[in-house]
DNA sequence: GGACCGATTGACTGGTCAGTCAGCCAGCCC
DNA sequence: GGGCTGGCTGACTGACCAGTCAATCGGTCC
C-alpha cells in the first residue's frame, strides 16, 4: 500500500465547513457546534487547531485577502493601461464571488463590513487594498490616462464601494446574478467610474 | 406656573443615549445597563418605552431611514437635471454625516452594512432607496441624459455604494474628514459617476 | 507486548446578559 | 387623608455558549 493513507485533512474540513455555515447563519449566531457538526467532527477539534471561534474567521478572511491583495499588485506591476488595471481589479473580485460566493459573502458580511469587530482588526489588510488601488489611480493620473481633479484616495473608496455594494447586491438577490451579470458587471463597474453615466 | 412642569422626554433620552454607545462600543457589545447608564436612567425604564434592546436601534434607523426616503422622493419630484438630483441625494447623505456623525455611523455599521442581522430585518426599506435612486437614474437616460447601456438598477448599487463607503471612510478615518472635505465629496461622487475619471 | 504520542471525543463549567417583575413613589382627584 | 395611576426602579433569573479538560483511540517504534 501507499506508504500513507490519504489523511483527510480535518484542518481543512473545518474551515471549508465554517465557510458554509457562516454563511448560511451569519457568525453571531453559529456555535461552535455548528461548526463541528458540519464538518462531521467532534466539537473539541475545533479547539485542537483552532486557538478560539474567532481564529477560524479570521484564517479564512486572511487566506482570501492575501490573494486579493497578490492580484492587486500584479495588476499594477503590468504594463496595462490604468483602466484596463481597474478592469483586472474589478475582474478578479467579481470572479473570486463567482467561483466562491460563500466565502465571498463571508468574508464581505463577517469582515470587510463589520466595522465594530473583524472589520476593525482586519482594518490594516483592508486599508492596504484601498491603498493598492489609490496607487493606481494616482499613477493614471499622472500620465494623464485619468483626470487630475479627483484625489486618488477618493476615487479608490468609490471604485471598491461600487464593486463591494454590487456583491451585496447578488448577495442579497437585489441584482440579478445569471453568468452573463457576472462579466456585464466587471465592465459596467469600470464604465461607470472611467467613462461616466453621462454620454460621451 | 405653567400648567405642567416639563416633562424631561425619557424616551428620547434613552435613544439619544443609544446612538452615542452603539457608536462607541458597536449594537453587540453595549449592554442594555450600558444604555440605561449614559441616559442616567434606570435599568428597566429602557423596557418601558422598547419592547428590547433590538427595538432600540430599530427605532433609531426607520426614524433616519424615513428622512432619506423622503429626501430622495423629493430631489426625483423636483424639476432639475438628473445629474442635480443624484446630487441633491449625495448632499442629503453626506451633510445627515456632517451633522450627526454618531447616528449615521450607527446606521451605516449596525443596520445597512449587518447583513446578518439589522440589514436583513429591514431590507425592505433599504431596498426602497436603491429603487427611488434606479428612478432617477432611468429617468435620467429616458431623457437622453445618461447612456442608456447602464442597467439602472446596477448604477444605482454604484452610486449609493460609492458613498457609503465614503461615509465608512471617514468613521475610519481613511480619508480626511474636514468641513472642506464634506463639500468636495458631494461633487466628487457626483463628477466621478457622471462625468467619469477620463477626461472628456 | 507495551510505551509513547498526537489526534480525537464530548460532558461540563463559568460567565455573561436580556428580559422579568414585584414593588416604590409622586402627583392628582375625591 | 386616602386611594389610584403610571412612570420608574433595580435585584434577580433563566438561557445560552465559548472554551476546558480528562479520557479514549489508533498508529508507530522498540
């Protein structure tokens, strides 16, 4: 035999339980047998690899977040045009809720939102996106791709409040979410803030 | 003397009271006594005028949210440009965080961005405000104002997104929160949904 | 076999609060 | 005065749950 059996990896199996059941319950209100029960795993387990409930979000949203925070980077190391870097930006966000709306909704209801607990902790990373984006648009701006009467720290605010309350939106079944509303969204997104709603 | 002495609003003192803790310490962590304390008032008086602790913030957000309705409503039955009315709207918000930072950032933080808990509750009336908003935009494109390739509903998630995450900016102090600061924000959500960040 | 060890189990505890309730008191009317 | 009303008080209770821990299991090595 294999000089190892496959060793489920309850680690794993934890989290990807609380991702479902955070997201079916909200954190508040899921217990930690919630959790344990999802993943098919005796409730002290979660403490074997776990130091609190509040570890366990907070492993997923940094887990996630770094990815992002990777994307943004190499976004703006490319050679692209300033717009078609807020293109990839939008493009990764938009595809990371495609593929996991769960953890998505998690990360953005439990985390990125919730100003008065992990939004808080979390406030560094979180900080570093925006700042991330700023970059951008502060760059466009001095080549001219963008114009110069906006502060950049602003118009980042704007630009991922936009994306941000549009996962909202699918989130809560208040915009539709067929496939084709996915990619209509990544360019609309970044119409809307390069171009304007007003005709050209 | 007069026919009654003034009889201190107990009620409005509690929910005074109310919106400074739920700003300081978040809805979660404020112990109902808490309330009771800052409004120096005993303990069970709080649930002589609430039905419980949740009814408190419930009180707090129809009573603000109805105001913005309301202010939407207007700025839509008004005669000005479509551009003036999404401005009318941005000013509303704004100068209601200008004026009582606390209460908005309550609302913001406890009710509009928790979907958990608060948001869902009262997803109805928040959802009203993303419709009124979707009129304006619509209309504004019927009228040939703005291009007709944007869903309205899905600018609208832009617009109020973009702003509310402006508001969520400066409670963190992200960006700068000076008198200024206030003025050039309402044109600049405005200016970067309209007219765009490229240059025309 | 048996010592050892990390993974796994789940009953139990300690602390925290939301909400209750029995009663106090100030003003008013008869 | 004495009774009534309703705003007001705050000690108390019941429920809930995160986190602990002592015990068990299963594999490995000698």
């Amino acid at each position: 035999m294999a000089s190892k059996a496959p060793p489920i990896d309850k680690r794993r199996q934890i989290l990807d339980a609380a991702v479902r059941v955070f997201a079916r319950q909200g954190f508040h209100s899921t217990r930690v047998a919630d959790i344990a029960d999802e993943a098919g795993v005796a409730y002290g387990l979660v403490y074997h690899y776990f130091k609190s409930k509040d570890e366990v979000l907070n492993e997923l949203f940094s887990e996630r977040w770094s990815l992002l925070l990777a994307a943004i980077d190499e976004a703006d190391r490319s050679e692209a045009t300033p717009r078609a870097k807020l293109e990839a930006v939008a493009g990764f966000i938009v595809d990371s809720y495609r593929h996991e709306p769960e953890l998505m909704k998690v990360i953005i209801v439990e985390v990125t939102r919730a100003a008065n607990s992990f939004g808080r902790t979390h406030l560094p990373e979180i900080r570093r996106a925006y700042d991330s984006i700023g970059k951008i648009v502060a760059d466009g701006q001095a080549q001219g791709a963008f114009r110069g009467d906006v502060d950049p720290a602003f118009a980042s605010m704007s630009f991922y409040g936009a994306i941000e309350q549009l996962l909202s939106g699918w989130i809560f079944d208040l915009i539709p979410a067929g496939d084709g509303d996915f990619d209509d969204a990544k360019a609309l997104v970044v119409t809307a803030i390069c171009d304007g709603l007003e005709p050209r």
